[in-house]
C-alpha cells in the first residue's frame, strides 16, 4: 500500500473535493477494510491463489469468478499506467506530455523485459523500498512542519465540498489503498490463516491510514488545496527545494517498485485465465528457458506502454478503481454468502458501488463498457472452454 498511490492520488482527489479529501480518505479506508476483512473470510475458506477470480467462482458461479478476474486485469493494467506517469511525473517534472509518456513506456518496457527473464521482487527489496518510501515521507511531513509554510487557512473551507464531489475524492483515493488484500491471497503460505490474516489486515490498513493522513494534512497546510489539485508531482513542490531531489528519487523508486510487482502480478492472472481458457489460449505459453508466462507479460507490457501515451494519471486512476471497486463488490457479494458478520460484506458491497459511480464520468464510462466487453465475450469462451 506505502507506494506510488501516495504520491499521485492526492492530487486528483484535492480536485474532487478541496479538503474535503480528508473525508473522503476515511470513507475509502472503510471501504478498504471491509473488503480486505471479505477477502481475508474467503481466503481462510479457500486457500487457493487467484483471490476473487476463485472466490466468485466458488460462491457465486463461473460467470462472476471470471468477471472478477476481468475487472483485475484490466483495473491493474490501469494501475500499470498509473504508475509508470507517477514515475515520468516525479523523474522528469519540466519535459512535456509526450516527453514523460515515452519515459513512463520505457520504464514499462524495461520492467517487462527483467520479469520476461524471471527477475521478481524478493521479500528482501520489498522491505528495502517501503523503508526508504517511509523515510522520504517522514522527512517530507517533518520538514514542510518545521522550515516550510503551513497555513492553517487551507482547511478554513473544510469540508470543501459536496456529498458528491467528497465521495468522488474517496473514490480515486482507493487507488492508493491497492495492495491490502494481498494479505488475503496468502492463505496457502500462513501458519493458521483464519486468525492470522484478520488480524494482520486491519493492523496494516491502520498504518498505513496514519501515513497517509499525516502526508495529506501536511499538503494542504503547505500548498493550499488550489495548488495542490494542479499539481503533478505535489509532494516534491511541498517540501524545500535541497529535499525535492529526494523525494523525486524516492517516488520514482516506490513507483517503480510498485509497477514491477504489478506487471508480474497481473501477467500471472493472465497467464491463469489463458489457462483456464478465459482468455485466448495462446496466452498461456511458458517460456521454456526462463520459467515464466513470457507471452502474457509481453502483452500486459506491450497494453501499458500504449496505453501510457493514451491517458493522463488523473484517467489512470479514476480507470483503475472503478473496474477494481467492480472486482471487490464481487468479493463482498461472495462473503455476504458465508452468513458470518454479514454487516461488514454489506457495507463493502454498497461502499464499492456508490464509490464505483461517484468517480468521474469518464472513468465510469469507460469502465462500464470494459467491463460489459467482457461479459459480452464470456458465453463464447465458456463455449470453447466447454469444447
């Protein structure tokens, strides 16, 4: 979760709803926990990887297991994108558009290639880029505090805006919650899963909230909510000029460390849904030197890089978590039927939904018709499939 999201998100959320956004960073860490804690119940009951793509299969029937699996690919193909701008955003702040496109493709492409070779992100470098995020963003809170100047006439305003435009906010902040549920999927490699993972997701969601309302806080105060809704790289124009290069680098960094575990993650999910013959079989090649799904990868690589020079990080986003709240409600939906705490599934299931349609008709637009394409072409592989 301590990725590119908090380098990114607040941006777009400033520009929904001015400092509304800390509202609206509530509501989506509700949604968030619920989910996770839906996810956390299924994952003990079937400690298989996939997540929701077996979680709606089991309990809901094929048809929504696949749906699932679609609003995945999809919805972290976007994050893919996201990510690689936050890295162009950060890395090369005073090059144009078509500049920092080339230069998010290139950094997708170059990923793409080390994952083709079966370079994956060990447990070791995790921990090294969340320690250095952590401490670019201490330092960044601590030093807009002590040498910048916050002016508590920033949230004179609050809460800054409507229902409508609160709720929106929370929506594209979801996006910088992706990766609590991963804890979830873990079932398979955790002593005791189903006391362990409920305990470890609301600890980790609760960090990682202090985190990120701390980060918030200090950007409103330093750069008003006007300045910080236009901003593509807030966090490096908050804090002190000597600290900017930091931050820059330590952006870049975490995006790129989120991007490479994401390309992996959501070529893998490719590679299963080839097999299991709900995408085009010829996906589901493995390389016989390397071990790995070179022909997924390739094109979850190949869709990035295009996709990068198609859309802005405000589209990536608002893209990304409207097919990943569609995903989650299916979670939520398949939880409701464990009839154990159905209130926390409920509220995840209504949470997903309303933030689903308060994000920018764009986004929504878009996402509807993704997500109806693959439900269109779902009777024709369940056909073939059954062949």
């Amino acid at each position: 979760m301590i990725g590119a999201g908090v380098f990114a998100a607040f941006a777009p959320a400033a520009r929904a709803a001015g400092p509304g956004l800390l509202l609206g960073l509530a509501v989506a860490a509700v949604v968030a926990y619920c989910n996770a804690m839906s996810s956390a119940w299924l994952a003990a009951r079937y400690p298989a990887s996939g997540g929701t793509y077996v979680y709606g299969r089991e309990r809901l029937g094929p048809f929504w297991g696949y749906l699932a699996g679609w609003g995945f690919v999809v919805g972290k193909t976007a994050s893919c994108a996201a990510m690689a701008l936050t890295v162009a955003a950060y890395a090369a702040p005073g090059l144009s558009r078509h500049w920092q496109s080339a230069i998010a493709a290139g950094a997708v492409l170059a990923l793409t290639a080390l994952n083709y070779r079966g370079v994956q992100r060990s447990a070791l470098v995790t921990r090294i880029i969340v320690s250095v995020t952590l401490l670019v963003l201490t330092a960044s809170v601590v030093a807009i505090a002590v040498v910048g100047h916050p002016g508590t006439q920033a949230l004179s305003g609050f809460p800054g805006s409507g229902a409508g435009g609160i709720l929106e906010a929370a929506g594209l902040l979801f996006f910088a919650f992706a990766g609590y549920a991963r804890i979830a999927t873990l079932g398979e490699e955790v002593r005791d899963p189903a006391r362990t993972i409920p305990r470890a997701i609301p600890i980790a969601l609760g960090l990682t909230l202090v985190v990120y309302a701390a980060v918030a806080i200090a950007l409103l105060l330093e750069l008003g909510p006007d300045d910080l809704a236009t901003a593509a790289d807030p966090l490096a124009q908050a804090v002190p000029s000597w600290l900017a290069p930091v931050v820059r680098a330590g952006a870049a960094l975490a995006a790129l460390g989120s991007l490479l575990a994401l390309v992996l993650g959501v070529s893998r999910t490719t590679f299963a849904m080839a097999r299991d013959g709900h995408l085009p079989a010829v996906l589901a090649a493995v390389h016989p030197r390397f071990g790995v799904p070179h022909r997924a990868e390739v094109t979850v690589g190949v869709v990035v890089a295009i996709l990068v020079a198609f859309t802005d990080l405000r589209g990536a986003i608002g893209f990304s978590s409207f097919a990943v709240l569609a995903y989650y409600a299916i979670a939520n939906a398949s939880a409701w039927t464990l009839r154990r705490w159905r209130i926390v599934p409920a509220v995840g299931l209504a949470g997903c939904v309303v933030l689903a349609f308060s994000l920018p008709a764009v986004s929504v637009i878009s996402g509807i018709v993704v997500l109806a394409v693959g439900a269109a072409t779902w009777p024709i592989r369940f056909s073939s499939r059954t062949r």
